[in-house]
C-alpha cells in the first residue's frame, strides 16, 4: 500500500474541501480620505516626504521634498493555470 492514498484525509486529518470552506480570510477595510474602495480593486494616495541636503558656501542646505503617488490594487484573483 502507498504511504497515502487519494480517498484518505491528508495528515492531521483535514480533509482539503474542509480546509477551504471552514476557513475565512480575514477582511480589513481601512477608514481614511486617501482609500477608495471598488468593486474590483483598491485605490490609494501616499506622499513620500524627503529631503535633498547639499553643502553650498559651507553651510548645509535642506531642501524638503514630495513626491506623490497614486497606487491601485486589485481585490479579485485572476484564474491562473
């Protein structure tokens, strides 16, 4: 007899049907006026604040920077293989 068979259970006696359905994924839905929530994906705005520092005339210059950006992710899986 092989070490498993396909009708038996896999070790630790889950079956992968039960695994699936008694299992949710966790749901997390953030409040806040830079998420945008679609049917198909998630929109978000971040600023990326930075600072160029650069010696001129022996003193040090800092100069802030933003940068925007605008990500978008999708919230349905696409069927592979």
């Amino acid at each position: 007899m092989p070490p498993f068979s396909i009708d038996q259970p896999l070790s630790g006696g889950y079956e992968p049907s039960a695994i699936s359905d008694s299992l949710a994924r966790p749901t997390v839905h953030v409040t806040s006026d830079n998420i945008a929530y679609h049917d198909d994906h998630i929109l978000s705005k971040y600023v990326y604040e930075n600072a160029i520092v650069s010696k001129e005339l022996g003193k040090f210059v800092v100069k802030p920077t933003k940068t925007q950006y605008e990500f978008k992710t999708d919230t349905v899986v696409p069927r592979v293989g």
